[in-house]
C-alpha cells in the first residue's frame, strides 16, 4: 500500500508551519489522521504535536558551535546530515507510519535548499523508494502580489523547486487574512501572462521588455502561474487546498481514507470562490 506525503517547502516566514498546525487541527476536525514531520533543525517552537522531529538527529545550535558556522552553513549541513543518515535514521523513525499514512514534512525556509542544493531531491527521492506519493505544496506570502516584479520573482522561485524536485506541484498563497484588496488579487490566480507582460513592462525600464517577454513566456510554458489563496481563519478555504493537494498524489483514490471518527455532518465544498472561502 502506498504511503502519503506533503512537503511543505517555500521561502522563509512564507506560513509554512502555521499551514502545518492549520492543517493538522482542520483534520482531526473532520476525523483524518495526519502526522506532522519537523525537518526544521532551527524549529522552537511547534503548534502541532511533532510526530518525527529532526532536532532528535541534529540541532543547529550544536552544529553551529562545534564546527563554527553560521545559521546558513550551519542548516546546510544538518540536512546533508539528514541525508546521510535516512536509510537508518528516518526509515526507522517513519516505520511506525506504514499502510495509507498520510505524513506532512514541515521544511526549513532557506531558500537555498530549493534552488541548487540537491538535499531535498535525494530527500524526495527516497521517500518514493519506500512508496510514499508525494506532492510539494510551495508556500509564498500573498505580500508577494503587491508588486508585479516580486510577484515574478515568487514565480521563479518557485519554478526552480518544480525543476529540481518534479513532484506533483501546489503553489499556494498564504496570509489571505492580511490581504486588504482581495479583489485586486484574483488576476494573480490563474492570470493571462500577457497582462502581467504588459504590467511588467509599465513597471520597468524599456530595455527590460525582451527579457520581461521571455520570463513571461517561461513560467507561461511551465504552466506556473496557478496558485490557490489560503486564509487558515477559513476551514473551507484549508478544505478547499487540502482536495486539490489529495487529487495531485491520488489519496483517497487508491487507499482506503484513514478516518479516526467520521463526521457525518462535514460536507466538502466545491471548487469555485465562494467554496474555496476566498
Ligand atoms: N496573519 C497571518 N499570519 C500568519 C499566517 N501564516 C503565518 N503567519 C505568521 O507569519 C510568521 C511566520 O509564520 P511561520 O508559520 O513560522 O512561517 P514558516 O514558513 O514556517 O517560517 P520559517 O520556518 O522560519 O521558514 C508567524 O509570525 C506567523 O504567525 C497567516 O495565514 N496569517
Ligand atoms: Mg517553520
């Protein structure tokens, strides 16, 4: 039986964890049983209870004061660690998880992790070795939106985690709540790049037009600009996520669903606005 998994990646601060314990509680509420990795050697402190946290292998501080590196340095080496280490260590940790678990992996923000450091390709890897169907779930802050060269560069940012880990891929933006213009923000969804073109263009200084048309033109042909808004006040809008997250690694489909107690009165809601709690 396949086992399931969500790694939760994206920039520093971007709601990572919080989507992490928002997800963990809206599915003991519905009676689904989700377990929550720490892969965060820096974490202090936790909203959910951690299932398998990395700090019992490695801590950052140890690392950073035995071997004199900086807070960057200092987690590179505790995932390489990580790495090292999986065949003994984590399958150990993850064999109380088999048969339709579903396990969400709380990753560190550093960005470099995501570009060109293959640690969390060889993470990914054996994961699907031990038959987990995994999905990367990129988080980035819906403050990326409010300017269209940042937007971009969220865009980008994300593409290069695509690129390098080609697992099913879910970018989501989060912090809805904080979002004044919610309105403003539906182009950014599912926009037409050729808006974004034009807006890009306005932005910058003629001589960017043709580089502004080719960056428009990669992330239209990787199909990128798709995210879906989360506002964890909202379980309808953390329901709505989850569905599309549960479709992209077939769970539900394969599997029988791991219900702790069903609720017979939760119903789940369909895909458009309103339901998405957006
Ligand atoms: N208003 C609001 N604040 C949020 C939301 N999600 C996260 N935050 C806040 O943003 C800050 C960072 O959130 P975290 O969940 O720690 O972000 P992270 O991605 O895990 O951060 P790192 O692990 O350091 O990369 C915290 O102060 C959270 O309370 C949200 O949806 N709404
Ligand atoms: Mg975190």
């Amino acid at each position: 039986m396949p086992r399931y998994a969500q790694l939760v990646i994206g920039p520093a601060g971007s709601g990572k964890s919080t989507y992490c314990a928002n997800l963990h509680q809206h599915c003991e509420s519905i009676g689904r049983v989700v377990h929550v990795v720490n892969l965060d050697p820096a974490a202090e402190h936790f909203s959910y209870p951690v299932a398998v946290d990395i700090r019992e292998l490695i801590s950052l501080e140890d690392v950073m004061e035995e071997l004199h590196l900086g807070p960057n340095g200092g987690l590179i080496y505790c995932m390489e660690y990580l790495e090292e280490n999986l065949d003994d260590w984590l399958s150990e940790q993850l064999e109380d998880y088999i048969d339709d678990d579903y396990l969400v992996f709380d990753c560190p923000g550093q960005i470099e992790l995501y570009s060109h450091i293959p640690v969390l390709r060889g993470f990914v890897d054996q994961l699907k070795n031990w038959d987990f169907q995994v999905c990367a779930v990129y988080l980035l802050d819906s403050q990326f939106v409010s300017d269209m060269a940042k937007y971009i560069s969220g865009c980008l940012a994300s593409l290069s985690a695509m690129i390098q880990l080609e697992l099913p891929h879910i970018n989501v933006l989060t912090k809805m709540d904080l979002l004044e213009d919610k309105k403003g923000i539906k182009k950014f969804l599912d926009p037409d790049t050729r808006l974004l073109l034009a807006d890009l263009n306005q932005q910058m200084a003629p001589r960017f037009s043709k580089l502004n048309h080719s960056l428009a033109e990669l992330v239209d042909d990787y199909s990128m600009v798709n995210f879906i808004p989360l506002d964890i006040r909202k379980e309808k809008s953390i329901h709505y996520l989850l569905s599309h997250i549960d479709n992209a690694i077939q769970f539900g489909e394969d599997a029988e669903v791991k219900v702790k107690e069903f609720d017979p009165d939760f119903t789940a809601p369909d895909a458009d606005d309103e339901e998405s709690g957006f």
